[in-house]
C-alpha cells in the first residue's frame, strides 16, 4: 500500500492520494478512533507516505477567496469516487465548499476505493447484529450514512501547512502528527515512514469560474530566449542564462531576460495538432512563440503514452488534454536546449523524464523525487516499440527517438527545405545537415556524423519528425537520403577521406 501525490491544492491548503491493492490491520491502536473495527482504512498498513513539503510549514496560510478545493478535486477523474462520497458528508461538504478553512485531505484513488473489500457504509458488526438487511429501511440508511462519515472524516485533517510535532485531529477525532529523524519523516503514532513528500500546485480563482493551475516553482527563473527553468528565484536573476552562453546558443541583441510561470499565465496558450499521415502522432505547441519556439510530440502507442521533448510552458488545459488521450508513461528529451520546465511537467503527469547521462551537468533543477532517468547505454527501451538511440553530435548525449518506422529527431539531424520535395532533384540536393550549432551555423565533423550514421544504422524508418513545426518528412527511402545527405556534407566541407564516404546503407 503506498501513498501517491497528486495536487496539493490551494495556498497552504494541500490533499494527497492513496493507492493500494490490499488490505490488513497492524496498526489497530491507530486506527480504532478512526473507525469501527474493519479492514476498509486506506490508512492502514503505510510504508510509503506522501506528506505536504517542508517548505509548506512556512507557508502564507491566506487562501484565495472564491476557490473552493471541492470544486478543484472534482476535476481530477482518479479520486472522482471519493470526490463524491465527500458531497454526501455536510460536515465536510461545508469545510471543502469554504475557501477561508485550511485542509489536508488523504484521498484515496479509485483503484483504492475499487479493491475495498465492502462498500466505505459498510461494517461486519452491523451485519453481525441486524443481519443481511443491516441496511434496509430507514433505520438502515441511517445506519450507511454514519459509517460512511467516519469513512469520510478520517481522511480529512482540518488543517494546513502541517508542521512538524503538530498534534492534529482528523475530523473523526484521531489525533496525529509526524516527526523527522535521520532525515526520515514518520507519521505517529504508529511510526510510519514517509518516503515521499507531495510538492505544491496552487489554483486561483478566475471571474469565469475556471480554475487556473500555478506551480510552487512560479517564481523560479525560466530564460526569455532559450525557456529553461531554473533552481532561482526570480528576484534573484544572475546577468547571464549558461545554456544562452554556450556557442551552441545565442544571447540576443537586446541582452538577457528572464520570466517566470507566473508572468507567462494567460499570455499564452497550447495547441493541439494531429499528424496527417498518423493520427496517434500529436504535436503541441505554444502561441505565441515562448523559448526557442520547438514543438513536444505526443505518441499513442500500444504500450503507453510517450511525450518526445518539451515546451516550457503548460497549463490546465494541457493537462486535461494529455489526460483525455491517457496520460503519459513517458517524456523523453532529445538535448539541453528542450529540458525547459521537465521537472514540473514530471511532477504533473507523475511520470519518468529520460535524458543523457551525458549532458547531465546541464541541468538547472534539482529532482528530489527522482522522476528523472539517465540514459547511459546506446539506446534504451521506453515502452515496447519505442527506442531512445544515442546518436551524440549536437550534444554529447543527443538523442532521437524510433517508433514504427518513424525517427524522431528533434534537431539531432536538421531537417532543411530542400527535403520535403525530393523528385527529380540533381543530385548533390541534400535533406537534412548536422550541426554543433543551429543558430550559428557551425557544422559537425566528419567522424561525429559518422558517429550519428553508426547509432542510426540498424534501425529501419521511413518518417522523420524535426524539433518544430513542419519539419515531418515522409519517404520510402528516406534512410538512403540520411546517409547521403551526410555524404553531401562532408564533401561540402573539404574533406575527401572520411569513414562516412565509405557507407552504404
């Protein structure tokens, strides 16, 4: 059994969800306030514990008025059916329906309610007493709705931030609080260990009644030009971006300049393309234009969702969207210039973000609950059917991404005009280039395209997909034109000895 965080909703106001299969009892002494003697508690038996972050314990205990926290976990489909038990408990209708009262609620998730054993209105000793019909009639009814309250209100703390060695009471009158030692958080009483800790997403209220999703990383650094986020506060911009200032990027002329999720909300906005030729293929990007202006590629496959690179930015309707298709097993990111906001888009989809090891110093947030995945081997399996293949170059770790006999290449190989119509072209008309730098125009030598050739080489594809929009190229021998392309390059660039001239496909 074991907790999973999803939305610690509101300022300071926070709920977390538990998912479970099974049920057993060892900590009875803890769990007899809370019920009548059963084994229905999802609070029972719990090795893994998400808490409210540390930070929270400082946290503005101001809560937006108008925003009602029952109205913001109605919109999140796996705790909809503990959603809806809290609509039939006044006592907790009420305190969710008020914006001005702080609370934590333990939400256990649908597969949790699902695999109950009896119904959250049932107990054995009801049926010990009263037989079968325990429930019938109006005596029975009224029996269902108290156990159900004490379902309902042992899951409800009325209080948040949660600091530590703070004795709390569930509504259903058991007292608890957590403790820190060795680095370890453990619920007591009953010494539970909490392994993980759930960050904050905030919500805000809108005058058209929707609700807007902010980050607790709003105020963190994101760099105009580039979109990387960073593990800084906004009043505390340093002069210059170091993805900006490496020569594979640019600073532009106007000098540096840096934004935050808070000031991006609003202004922009997703759109949701479907490929032409593959209708599982989605690309999202954002308008207007925001970083370096590259496109994420969503993947339906049989085996899950997989999320090929990113864009900065991200919003509730990009959530609903993703979520609507069936989630995201996976995102996957070709180079540094599109890690951008990885770190909250992992934490919204509860996912792992693959990156290489390689290019690993250019990272700029912490991960403290380790979604990402370090690529340190050639090529790695995302999900059946879908490979991340180390080609290197543009960076070190450059990767692109095969599936169904399509490549993904972000801009590992650039895809160039003159690639979307190829008959009858002379010969010595290119498709794609492959470079260092992009922006400044600084190619790749000869041994590291063949590099590139070597990792793509046993893979068949008939498709590729660029970093942006547009950039989808579709030929049957579209292998045979990578090769030659490469070919054409080197022999661009003077040389005429090279390994890479020595091919064939």
């Amino acid at each position: 059994m074991k907790y999973k965080p999803l939305y610690p909703l509101l300022t300071a106001t926070v709920y977390l969800t538990l998912s479970a299969s099974a049920w057993s009892y060892p900590f009875e002494s803890f769990l007899k306030p809370l019920y009548r003697p059963s084994d229905q508690s999802p609070l029972t038996n719990l090795p893994n514990l998400a808490m409210p972050s540390s930070s929270a314990d400082n946290a503005d205990s101001t809560v937006s008025a108008g925003v009602m926290l029952s109205d913001v976990m109605g919109r999140v489909q796996n705790i909809a059916i503990f959603s809806g038990l809290t609509r039939d408990i006044d006592t907790v209708d009420a305190r969710l329906d008020d914006a001005t009262k702080n609370v934590t609620v333990l939400a256990p998730d649908n597969g949790v309610m699902k695999s109950l054993k009896r119904k959250p209105w049932e107990d054995p000793n009801d049926y010990n007493t009263f037989g079968k019909n325990a429930y019938d009639g109006g005596e029975g009814e009224d029996r269902a709705h108290r156990n159900l309250r004490r379902f309902v209100e042992a899951h409800i703390v009325p209080q948040s931030p949660w600091k530590e060695h703070s004795k709390i009471k569930t509504l259903a009158g058991k007292e608890i609080w957590y403790e820190v030692k060795d680095g370890k958080k453990t619920i007591q009483p009953g010494d539970v260990e909490v392994v993980s800790v759930a960050e904050k997403l905030l919500f805000l209220g809108t005058t058209s009644n929707t609700i807007t999703m902010n980050f607790d990383a709003d105020n963190l650094l994101i760099c105009i030009t580039c979109g990387t986020q960073f593990d800084i506060q906004y009043e505390e911009a340093p002069e210059t971006c170091r993805i900006c200032d490496d020569p594979r990027q640019y600073v532009p002329a106007g000098g540096q300049q840096w934004t935050r999720f808070a000031d991006l909300r609003g202004k922009y906005k997703n759109n949701f393309t479907q490929d032409k030729v593959d209708e599982r293929i989605w690309s999202i990007t954002t308008d207007p234009k925001c970083g370096i202006g590259e496109r994420a590629i969503l993947l339906q496959t049989p085996s899950g969702n997989v999320l090929w690179d990113l864009i900065t930015y991200l919003d509730e309707e990009t959530v609903e969207f993703i979520n609507s298709k069936g989630g995201l097993s996976a995102i996957v990111i070709s180079h540094p210039h599109f890690y951008t906001t990885h770190i909250e888009w992992a934490r919204t989809f509860s996912c792992p973000v693959y990156l290489s090891a390689e290019d690993s110093q250019w990272l700029n947030r912490a991960d403290p609950y380790n979604h990402r995945k370090l690529i340190s081997v050639p090529t790695e399996t995302i999900v059946e059917g879908v490979t991340a293949i180390k080609t290197g170059g543009h960076f070190e770790g450059s990767l692109v991404l095969h599936w169904d006999k399509k490549l993904f290449i972000a801009d590992s190989l650039y895809t160039v005009p003159s690639a979307y119509y190829h008959k009858d072209r002379q010969p010595g008309t290119t498709s794609y280039s492959f470079m260092w730098s992009i922006p400044n125009m600084i190619p790749l030598p000869p041994n590291k395209i063949h590099d590139i050739w070597k990792a793509l080489k046993p893979f068949k594809f008939e498709a590729t997909y660029g970093g942006f929009p547009g950039q989808d190229v579709h030929r049957e021998d579209l292998k045979e034109q990578v090769l030659e392309s490469m070919k054409i390059q080197v022999r661009g660039e003077g040389h005429r000895e090279s390994g890479i001239l020595e091919e064939s496909w």
